[in-house]
C-alpha cells in the first residue's frame, strides 16, 4: 500500500466526504430516536450487527429482548467508554468492532466504525503505531482509534463518522492485492 498524501491532513482534506452511504443512512435515520429514548431494541440491534457483519448472526439471535434492552440502557446511560464497550462486547456475537458499529450508528457525530481498512489508513500515515494488519483490537486500540477520528473530526468540523468513512474509502483506492493477509 502506497500514501496518496504527504499527511493523514492532506488526505483528509482532499478526499473528505460528508456523504452517507443510502444504507446506512436509512439506518441512522431508523435509528434516530435510541439515544432520546435510553435504549434499542432486539429487532435494532439485529439491524445494526447485521449491517457490521452477518457472520455472527446466528450469535447475536441468542440474546433477549430483555437482555439486548437492559444493556443498551447501561451502555447509553454511561459517559465512561470502557463501560461502554465492556458493556456491549458482553452481548453474544458482539466484538469491538461491531461494538463501534453500534456505537457509530446512533452516534455518528462522536463514533465512527473501527474496521481493518481504516486501521490500515492510520497506520500508514502513522498515527497509530501499533498492529498493521488492522485486526484483532483491544479496548486500548479502540479508545486511541476513538481519539484520532475524533481529533480529525473536530480539526475538520465534521462528524466522526465523516472522518472514518473517508479514510475507509481512501483505503480502498490504495489497496493492493488481498484485505486479509496471513499473520
């Protein structure tokens, strides 16, 4: 993979996108109301893991109604991340990725998707050092993830979920040859 930039700045500041994608933009409208309301429904967090990935489908139907409610409520009544994501990765099927999926789709402001592309990005540009193959994340990848797309969304005034995707996609212009590689 080759740099586009000189800088994850330039490349943001030239390929920045404000666009949503048509599904995920109907799923952040559908979703509108779970902040306000203090929780999400089975039926929406079958939605929201699905759209991240369907392989653990069959995971994420083991969980109840019941369980999926009281936890979203723990999940949206804290301001501490860590709970956050303890919280939701607690939830059958659900890793951090899907975690910041979820996150990202009620929140699109302050979250966006931790994904191998967008990892990939970042470390290219070195602004995180850690893991260049973009997989298997921890808490601490996240939260420092959290905070880079963060800062470059304030920096550019847009949502954190502007920055994400726009870095996912510029991965995807610079790629070469398979997304998963053996480690």
């Amino acid at each position: 993979m080759k740099k586009e930039y000189k800088t994850i700045e330039e490349l943001l500041k030239n390929k920045l996108s404000k666009k949503e994608e048509p599904k995920a933009l109907n799923l952040i409208y559908r979703l509108k109301n779970v902040k306000k309301r203090g929780y999400f429904t089975k039926k929406e967090f079958l939605e929201m893991g699905m759209w991240k990935s369907s392989r653990p489908k069959k995971h994420y139907l083991k969980n109840s109604e019941r369980e999926i409610i009281s936890i979203s409520k723990k999940v949206l009544s804290t301001q501490f991340e860590k709970r956050r994501i303890e919280l939701l990765t607690n939830i059958a099927g659900v890793n951090i990725p899907t975690a910041s999926a979820i996150l990202t789709l009620i929140d699109t402001q302050n979250y966006g998707v931790i994904d191998i592309r967008v990892w990939q990005i970042l470390y290219l540009y070195g602004a995180v050092k850690t893991k260049p193959h973009g997989t298997n994340f921890n808490f601490k990848n996240w939260y420092n993830y959290l905070m880079k797309i963060r800062y470059y969304a304030r920096k550019f005034k847009v949502s954190a979920r502007d920055v994400e995707r726009t870095l996912f996609f510029a991965h995807q212009n610079v790629q070469l040859g398979n997304l998963y590689k053996s480690k």
